[in-house]
C-alpha cells in the first residue's frame, strides 16, 4: 500500500514537473530573449536602422518628410524639414505653391497639392546673398483605379 | 512494470490538467498574433518593396521598357495611363512611345533591380529650374536664370502663371512684367528640345532685390 502511494506520489511530482516545463519553458525563455520569442519583429533585424543626420552648413534646406521615387496614395501631400531657425520657405510642385516661415528649431511644414504621376516638390529658402538655396524630391502619385 | 505504468499514466494526467488551460487560452490567442505579426510583416515587405520611378523611355522592348538604366518588366496586371492637358485616359503597353516621360509603380526585386510595374503614367515631365533672373529678352521671351555656375534659359510668357507671395504671405498671381532682373524664381516646364530653353508653365518668384 504504502509502495503504491509512493510510486503514484512519484509520478505526480514528475507530472507536474514535466507539465510546468512544457507550459512555462516558452515564457520564460521569452523573457530571457525576447526576439526569439518574436522572430519577426523588427528588433530581429541585424541592420539598424540609418540614422539622418542633418548638416544645415552643407544643406541649408532638407525635405524630410519625403523621399526621391516615394509613391504616395493622396492628392495632397505633407512636406517638412529642416532649415535655419525663423526663416522663409517655400514650397513647391507644378501643381501648388505654399509660403511657411521655419521655427525657432529651424522646422518647416506645409501641404501641397500633386497631380497623378510624376512630381518634383521643392522646398526653397535664400540665404544671407540672397541666392536660392533649395531641396527637391521626385515623388510618384499613383493613380486610383 | 506495473509501477512504470502508473508513473506514465499519472504524467499524462498532469499534462492532461495543464494543457487544456493552454488550449484554451494560449494558443488561440498565439496563433491569431502570429498571423498578425505575419501580415503584417507581409504588408512592410511589400511596402519596402514598392519602388516609384520616372525618366524618359530609352528602350522598349516586347515586355520591357527601359528608362536610361532602370529595367521595367510590365506583366497582364499592369495598367496604363496617359495624362495631357489633365485628361486621363487609359492606354495600352503598345501605346508607349520611346522618348514618353512615364512614372512607373511596382515592386523591385531586390536581386536584380528590375522593377515590375503595377501602373505606368505617361505624362510630359514638368521639371523644376530655380535661380536668379539675369537677363530678360522681351522681344523672345527668354529669362536667363543663374543659380551659381549653372545657367539656364527658360522661356516665360503670357500663357505662363506667374505669382508672387504678397505682404499676408500667400501666393497670388501677377503679371509677367513683374518679373525683374535679381529676382528669384522657381519654375516648373519642359523641353520641347533638347537644347531649347525650358517652356515654362508655371513661375513663382521667391524674393525681389
């Protein structure tokens, strides 16, 4: 009798152990490394991610918020960037024009109307000889079917 | 042999009491995020993939266009557009033309650069030029724009929108006598040649001396 109870006692306790093993196992090496876990996500990647660095004395205007060969879905689009503190900007395309002032972090922003297909937004500011400084991006509306 | 039995009998029972509560919560749940970390995986794939191009078409070949050194492979789901004077219609592979400025949507593989084209929009490319007004020939009506060692000529006429940013700081139109030498400008037009000056379509000036 008591030999049963400590078999059956033995196989409860490996039970469990083994049990525990399978279902908290997972989790636990989860917390350890959690890109295991998640084999897709974006931390798995072996590239970081580029980092923009901003060079205002080599580029005194930067669009930022688009990129050459970007295709966009909308008539209208979002351009922003980077220049000097409180100056004025203009931005560009065939379709639209729209004047902005940069603020005290140097940040511009506007929206601006695109036609189907192929377009060049411009951002543009002068500079101290009042010559022309400009970025410019080719950006592609796709056409709604 | 019998008290191997029982141990064996009482394990599956432990796993038994354990893994419905995993069935029931876990793995419901897990497959359903794993789909969705897939799809979406997918979707930024796809979305890293997607490749816009425009240039002239310098080749055309039997399921090919090629703009300078960019391939463009079209397939039975490409669709094609032509745009002019703002009208859209819809064309044909055969409808294109060596020389056509066309935008192309697709996806690039990423082994050998070819672009597989979902749209490709035919549409005269309005190209942008900036810089200062040197010269003005009326008789012509030719503007020489000088952007520091680059010269270029534009020709601007009536037919030209020209606007100006006024003292609110909106662009308003104005006429094509208010274009000065020392004047900034962005303008955006084409080339009917090569070598002609730049038809211009649209002018913004940026600032006055």
């Amino acid at each position: 009798m008591g030999e049963k109870f400590f078999t059956a006692g033995i196989g409860i306790i490996l039970g469990v152990i083994i049990a525990a093993g399978i279902f908290f196992g997972p989790r636990l090496l989860a917390k350890v490394n959690p890109t295991q876990d998640n084999p897709l996500s974006p931390l798995a990647s072996p590239t970081p991610a580029p980092v923009s660095v901003i060079s205002l004395d080599n580029r005194p205007v930067v669009i930022t918020s688009l990129s050459d060969g970007q295709i966009v879905r909308e008539k209208t689009v979002e351009v922003s960037g980077k220049t000097s503190p409180g100056i004025a900007v203009t931005l560009t395309t065939s379709a639209d024009e729209q004047f902005t002032k940069s603020d005290n972090d140097g940040n511009f922003s506007g929206k601006l109307k695109i036609d189907e297909g192929e377009n060049t937004v411009v951002a543009a500011v002068t500079d101290g000889r009042g010559t022309l400084q400009i970025d410019r991006k080719q950006i592609i509306l796709e056409v709604s079917e | 042999m019998k008290k191997l039995t029982t141990v064996i009998l009482l394990i599956i029972f432990n796993l038994s009491f354990f893994n419905p509560v995993q069935a029931a919560t876990a793995s419901p749940s897990a497959a359903q995020e794993l789909l969705e970390r897939v799809a979406t995986k997918v979707a930024t794939l796809a979305e890293k993939l997607k490749k816009g191009v425009a240039g002239e078409i310098t080749v055309i070949g039997t399921k090919t266009i090629s703009l300078g050194n960019q391939r463009v492979l079209v397939s039975e789901a490409t669709t094609y557009y032509r745009i002019k004077s703002g009208a859209k219609t819809t064309i044909d592979f055969k409808n294109l033309l060596k020389g056509d400025d066309v935008a192309v949507v697709g996806t690039a593989d990423s082994a050998t650069g070819d672009i597989t084209a979902r749209q490709i929009i035919a549409k005269v490319q309005r190209l942008p030029l900036t810089g200062k007004v040197t010269t003005i020939d009326k008789k012509t009506g030719v503007y020489t724009l000088a952007a520091g060692e680059d010269i270029k000529e534009v020709e601007i006429d009536s037919l030209t929108i020209i606007k100006k940013v006024d003292a609110k700081g909106v662009f308003i139109k104005v006429k094509l006598a208010d274009i000065i030498v020392g004047d900034n400008l962005i303008v955006y037009g084409y080339y009917n040649k090569p070598n002609d000056p730049l038809t211009t379509i649209k002018a913004d000036i940026i600032s006055s001396n």
